[in-house]
C-alpha cells in the first residue's frame, strides 16, 4: 500500500495514512506534481530547475531546487519509507510508495 496519497485533479492534496500532509509552497507542489506524472522515473535535477526556476541562473536554480527538495523532506516529517529518492543527477519518486489519482483515472 502506497505511504503517500497525492490528489492532483480538482486541486492538490497530499495524505499519509488518512492525515493530510502541508504542502506550503507553490513550487515545492508543483515539483511534486512532476515526479509524480507518473511516479517512479527519474528526474534530472538539471531539468527540474530548469523547469521551475527559468528565470534564475543555473547555479541560483540549482540551489533553489535543492532547497525545495529539503522543505519536501520536512513536510513528510514521520512519513516511513520516505517516498521520495535522491541522488546527484536526479529525483525520483518511489512507485510502490505513491498513489496518484490522475493513474487511476486514466485506469
């Protein structure tokens, strides 16, 4: 059974044995939102900051991703296996550690 329950369509939401989890950024969302489309492939760290922080040099991007990553971390507080795993390159959502509704309405 999945640890984290993400709810995309309608409005986001993250959940963890039935108790909401607190999100507070946009970006921090919005990055959660991409590794799990779908979860459990890789993301360069490259692309993401590309991707979310377009408007900053490479190193400011880089360093803003690291910092979302940490917030994402801290918001999973207890949550045990954390679902997220990364490395220098990339980031990845575990799948046995995700459910997504957008998966199981395209089911």
């Amino acid at each position: 059974m999945a640890s984290l329950e993400l709810v995309l369509l309608g409005g986001f939401q993250a959940s963890a044995a039935g108790n909401s989890i607190d999100i507070a950024g946009r970006k921090e969302r919005a990055l959660l939102a991409i590794l799990a489309m779908p979860p459990g492939e890789p993301r360069a760290r490259e692309k993401l900051a590309a991707l979310l922080w377009s408007d900053r040099s490479d190193k400011q991007a880089r360093d803003s991703l690291k910092q979302a990553l940490l917030r994402l971390r801290k918001s999973f507080g207890s949550l045990r296996p954390l679902p997220m795993v990364t490395d220098r390159a990339s980031v990845t959502l575990k799948r046995a550690e995700v459910a997504v509704d957008v998966q199981k309405f395209e089911q």
